[in-house]
C-alpha cells in the first residue's frame, strides 16, 4: 500500500521506514520542514535523509523551505514551550502540506515521523494528522505512536549503523534547550 511518509530527520525515520517496509507499504518520503532553523542545519538534515533513502532505493520529494512563512505563521506563539501551542500549529502546518503533497500525487494515505520524538506530544500530531486528511476526499492519515513496541530501541540501532547525524533540538529556534550552568 503506498504511503506518504513525512519525515522530519533520518534518525527519527530510520525505524518508521524499517516498520512501514515490513508492513506492506509502499513510502514515498516528504522533506517538508519549514520550521528547522538556522539553514544550515535544515541542509544537514535534509541531505541525511535522502542520502537514507538513496540507499534504500526509495523515492523522496523535498519541498521549499520557506523559514520566513513559518515564522509568520507562529507568530506570537514563540515563548510558548515545547508540546505548547506553537508546536501545535507547526504540526498543522506540516500535516496540511503532506496532505497536500498525498492528494496531488495520489497517495490516499500519509503518516509522519514526528510521532517517533519523545519531545513530541502525539495527540497534538494526530489531531494534525486527521484535521488534514479530512480536507481531502478518500484521504487517510496512519496515526500510530513510533515510540512503542521496540521502535525507539530500533531507531537508536539505526542512528548507530548508519552513522546518521543526531541533533539534539526539535528544530526550530525556539525548541534549543538552554544548557544548565553551575
């Protein structure tokens, strides 16, 4: 069955893939990170994953960053802290664009990544996830937790294997974790 799969970074795709492979699907990978900032990283992540996916032989569509927009969309919701409201509305913003992005290649179905961060608030993603998919006719959205039944572990075996780059922020410039001083 093919599948849309948003993905937001190789580390936090790695065992998606692996499980939707398993599973019977088919995913076409979607790059659509308008959030990532500075450019730089957003390139780092970028060129990671279609590096994976080069080596898995798997087909990947990479959208326009436009950090500009999204900054504009979030506008006011910068303080707010991570699983807060600006993460809700990135997650709508992302959802809607892979929604998009299915209905115009004609893939009824999309899943995204972001499920499998622990920093992530899963309820905000599905409510995402569905909201976006109701816009389109005959359009589905895979709601599934990525964290569960061994899928962190198998991320982190991947991350190790294929000596994938780890960042250690969501993204955005609001999600950088202040280092505790002594």
């Amino acid at each position: 069955m093919p599948v849309l799969l948003h993905t937001c970074c190789a580390p936090c795709s790695a065992s998606v893939i692996e499980w939707l492979l398993i599973n019977n699907y088919q995913p076409t990978l979607y790059f659509f990170n308008p959030n990532i900032f500075p450019k730089n990283e957003y390139e780092i992540r970028k060129n990671e994953l279609l590096r994976y996916a080069q080596t898995l032989k798997l087909s990947a569509v990479d959208d326009d960053y436009n950090h500009t927009h999204w900054l504009v969309q979030i506008a006011g919701y910068e303080r707010e802290p991570e699983r807060g409201q600006r993460c809700a509305i990135c997650f709508k913003i992302r959802m809607m664009a892979t929604a998009t992005q299915a209905h115009k290649l004609a893939i009824p179905t999309f899943a995204t990544t972001l499920a499998s961060s622990r920093w992530k608030n899963i309820e905000q993603i599905n409510t995402a996830g569905t909201a976006a998919a109701e816009r389109f006719e005959n359009m589905s959205f895979l709601a599934k937790n990525w964290r569960t039944n061994g899928l962190a572990d198998r991320r982190a075996q991947l991350l190790k294997e294929n000596k994938f780059y780890n960042q250690q922020y969501c993204g955005c410039e609001f999600s950088v974790r202040k280092e505790k001083t002594v």
